[in-house]
C-alpha cells in the first residue's frame, strides 16, 4: 500500500460518518478513529468550606467567547506550531491571519496535515501546547475579528 493510498483512506475517512476504521491487508494494518480520548477527571473528595462572601464557581475550564471563530483538529494526532524544531512557529496570539494561511500541524501516523484559518481575523488564543496530543474536535485555536486601522 503506498503513502498516497494511505492518506486517501484518512480523506475518505475524515469525511464520512464513521467514528472508527479498522483496515487490514497483507501487510498493512490502519487503525483510525474519531472519538475522543478518554479524559480523567480528578475530583477532590474532601469537602469544601465556602462562606457566604465567596461565590460558588461552577465552570473550571475557561469560556471560549461566541464571537471567536474557534479551530477545530480535524483528527487525532500530535500539535506542532512550527514546521520544524528550528523554524519561527506559524501564527502566535496577536498575529493577522488570512482564510487559508496555514496556522498548526497535526502529525497523524507519521502524516503532516497542515490546518488552515478558515476565516481572516487575529488569533486570540492557542489553546494548546507544541507537542501536544489533541483529540478529535478538540479546540486548537480561537480567531478574533480584525480590527482595521
């Protein structure tokens, strides 16, 4: 099976319905899926003294605003900001970007894929760390509107 038969069958894949794929062929075997990882939720069981002046807290993880276009990771894979090691990340929390510009790498069974801004506006934030594993769907980025000048 060569690297372009591979990476159509990713295509399709993404692009389908199906929330897992297992393929096996002579001496090939894929294994791909969708669903998120399992995530571990640490809870602490000791109990929490709260006084009347302390507002109760109900959502830990920070709210992503309505008005960001947020980036989603169209796969399971590992985040990279920059093409390589050595070279200048693509975008950082302030920059302009334009519909299409390439803003992160997912590597995903030794495959670059390359994500891109879909829509023209100013990165607000990165959500996540060079390296990272990020799941499927996972928010990678959020874009802000640019402000003109």
């Amino acid at each position: 099976m060569t690297i372009k038969e591979i990476q159509q069958i990713i295509k399709d894949f993404e692009s389908s319905t199906l929330t897992t794929l297992e393929l096996e062929l002579k001496d090939t075997k894929i294994k791909l899926s969708k669903l998120k990882e399992p995530e571990i939720i640490h809870k602490n069981l000791e109990p929490k003294i709260r006084t009347k002046d302390q507002p109760q807290v109900e959502n830990i993880e920070p709210a992503i605003e309505d008005h960001l276009t947020k980036i989603h990771s169209p796969l399971v894979g590992t985040f990279y900001h920059a093409s390589s090691p050595e070279a200048k990340p693509y975008v950082k929390v302030g920059d302009v970007v334009k519909k299409g510009q390439v803003v992160c790498i997912i590597e995903a069974m030794k495959i670059m894929n390359e994500i891109t801004a879909p829509v023209e506006g100013v990165i607000e934030a990165i959500l996540v760390n060079n390296k990272e594993v990020v799941g499927y769907d996972q928010v990678l980025m959020t874009i802000g509107e640019a402000v003109e000048k």
